[in-house]
C-alpha cells in the first residue's frame, strides 16, 4: 500500500513543479510559491506514510492540488486524476495487506500442523 502511495504523491509533485513551469511567467510570485509548496508537500509526505497522520496529509494534499486548478486551470483535472490515484493505491493496498495476512496464517496453520517449525 505505502509503495502505490508514494509513487502517486511523487508523481504528482513532478506535475505540479510542470505545472509551476507553466505558470511562472504568468502568476503573481504568491502563486508560483504555493505550487512549489504543495509540491514540496507531497515528496515530504511520501516519506511520512509510516505514521496514520500522513495518510491523512496526503489526503488533503489532495485537496490542496485540486484547489491549485484556480491558478492553472489544467490543476482541476490532473488533481482529480490524483485523487483517484490515491484512493485506488489505499484500497488496492488494503485488499493487498488483507491477502498477504490470510496467505500468511495459511502458511502458519500448515507449518503447524507439520509439526515443522519456523526456519529463522
């Protein structure tokens, strides 16, 4: 789960910092500095995925990148395509996790009954 997530907060840093390319000439310094925030935002949290919080952090950066379409319009849509992305990487994780758990007591049950014990 924490893989997919990554990938997608770190991907979609990269098009923000391409969307701040496209807005620099245009935009008041306010808001090319708040693109490079919320992108330096998501590289940051991809590296705090381990505590609850930062699931809750990328969430609202996901928020924050839809908002950013108001100073580049292209933003509402990528960050939606983002957004998605997210919640695909957290429920594809967790059926993941859920499946990796079950093969697990599976594989413990058997070694179990084997009467064979855990190589370490």
């Amino acid at each position: 789960m924490k893989v997919m997530a990554r990938s997608v907060l770190v991907m979609e840093a990269i098009t923000v910092g391409f969307a701040l390319l496209l807005v620099r000439l245009d935009a008041k310094g306010f808001e090319v500095a708040l693109g490079g925030v919320i992108a330096l935002a998501l590289i940051l949290n991809s590296g705090l995925l381990r505590f609850k919080w930062g699931w809750w952090l990328g969430g609202f950066l996901q928020i924050a990148v839809i908002f950013y379409g108001f100073v580049i319009t292209s933003m509402f849509f990528m960050g939606a395509i983002f957004a998605a992305l997210w919640i695909g990487a957290i429920a594809i994780g967790r059926k993941g996790e859920r499946i990796q758990a079950a093969l697990k007591a599976d594989y413990q049950a058997r070694t179990e009954a084997k009467g064979e014990s855990k190589p370490e």
